[in-house]
C-alpha cells in the first residue's frame, strides 16, 4: 500500500491524460507495443481507450463475465465483459443480443492476460451494428487514423480539420474533437492527434454540428430525448447532403461517453447533460 501511495504521479496522470478514443483494426491491437511505463502504443502513439467492429464468433459465459471471441477479417482476439449484478433489464436485453453471428462495435481498454501473455480487450460498451454501412465507415475511420498518426496531416488538408486522439493532459471529445495542436511537428513525442474528414461548409465538421443539433433541437414533451434521426436530418440540412446514422452513431457513442450526452429510452434518443 506504501508503495502504491507513493507512486509517481506524473505518471498517473500521464496515463489517465490520454482520454481519445482510436478507431483501429484488430490487427492493430494485436500488433501494438509497449512503452517503458507499459502504456499501449499503436502507430507509435499512447492510446488507452479503443473502438473496433467485429463479427462475434464465440461466446464464453461464466459467473462474472462474459468472453466474446471476435473476428474482423484482420485477426481475431477477445473481449471481456464484466457482468453488474444491479444492472437494469435494458442491459440484460441488450446482453442477449450480443449472439455469435452478430456484428458488434466494441469500446474498450487494451490490456494483456497474464497467464496467455496475449492481448484481449476489457469491453465496457457493446452495441450490435444494425447500418453495414458502419462497418465500412469504421475501415475508412481507421485508415485515415493510421495515415494521419504516422504521416501527419496533408497541407492539402481542409481547413478547421480536428482530433480525436488527444496528447497526454488533454481530453478529447471523441471522433472530430479539438483542433490538432501545431499540425505533425507540434510536441515531439506527444501524441499526434486523429481528425475525421472535415465535412461542412467553412470548415466546420460533422461532431460540431451534432454537438449545435442538441443545442437547438427541441426534443418533444415524451422526456424521451432528441433521436438519431433527427440528428441525422438536422446535419443534412446543415451540409446539403444526407448524413447517414452510421457516420452519427460513433460520434453520439462518444459524446455520451464522455459525459455531454446520455441515452433516454434506448441507444438511439439522447438528452443533453
């Protein structure tokens, strides 16, 4: 406990400081390496919290978790899900939708059993993809990550492009948070930030106005929330061009991880903290 207590805090902070969240492939997991404080770096970056979609195809049940194997076409590895012995019947109902066959996103801390010494990933959101568009937004998500973390961002990059993955002591909004600080030459050896395309006129991209459509949508007298939906036709109109839920949903997830949004009725009505 001595010990413990009289850990450096730098380097607590350190690793609590990085709160983005990466999109990546399974083979990115497997493939990640770690630094001399036994942090996670992928494309040479520090990352704790991560995002991936996968097709369950086995399911492990015990007592107090539950073990999702997941394939991606890239590699496979498991998840961990800690079962809460207070948790509502909405989670119990969603648990029961997390079968083999089902493609799942999956949000989760990177960690390494101990006994195996193989990576497995401590889930603490799943959510079953109902939009295959997802899965192919998730790939390109993740591409254009990987390009930006280890080439930097384009001169011919779109003005007010922004960042998910945030250096160290600066928390990040998720996917389209927060302006990259200095382009690729900023910070050298501090985590080089993810920004999504820019996809609005003048700049402003998709997670800003999906932050403006709970600022000026007025959600009805059910208390149920602002939908998915009409977050979708409110960016539509703001870019004059249809926004698909799958480009929504991610940034949605985030927001309410992140605590400025939390879900109402179900996973797809959100009211604003």
């Amino acid at each position: 406990m001595n010990e413990s207590s009289q850990a450096d805090p730098g380097a607590a902070k350190k690793k609590s400081g990085e709160r983005g969240m990466l999109p990546v492939t399974v083979k990115q997991i497997l493939e990640a390496s770690t630094s001399e404080d036994d942090s996670f770096l992928i494309d040479g970056r520090e990352t704790t919290q991560i995002t991936f979609i996968g097709q369950i195809i086995e399911v492990a049940e015990a007592s107090m978790n539950h073990t999702y194997t997941l394939e991606d076409s890239t590699g496979k590895i498991d998840a961990i899900m800690w079962i809460d012995q207070d948790e509502s019947e909405y989670m119990v109902s969603q648990r029961q939708t997390w079968k083999a066959g089902n493609y799942v996103r999956v949000v989760g801390n990177m960690r390494v059993n101990p006994q195996t010494s193989q990576k497995n990933i401590n889930a603490f959101h799943l959510r079953v993809v109902t939009d295959f568009n997802e899965i192919t937004y998730h790939l390109l998500d993740s591409i254009h990550t990987h390009l930006y973390n280890t080439q930097g961002p384009k001169a011919s990059a779109p003005p007010g492009g922004s960042s998910n993955f945030a250096s160290p002591g600066k928390p990040s909004m998720g996917p389209g948070g927060g302006a990259a600080p200095g382009g690729a030459s900023a910070g050298a050896g501090a985590a080089v930030s993810y920004s999504m395309p820019a996809a609005g006129a003048g700049g402003q991209d998709l997670k800003s106005i999906v932050i403006t459509a709970f600022d000026e949508i007025t959600p009805d007298s059910s208390g149920s929330g602002v939908s998915v939906t009409d977050i979708c036709n409110f960016c539509s109109q703001r870019l004059g061009r249809e926004i698909m839920k799958a480009a929504v949903t991610p940034i949605t997830d985030q927001l309410s991880m992140d605590g400025y949004i939390y879900s109402t009725v179900d996973e797809e009505h959100f009211s604003k903290i």
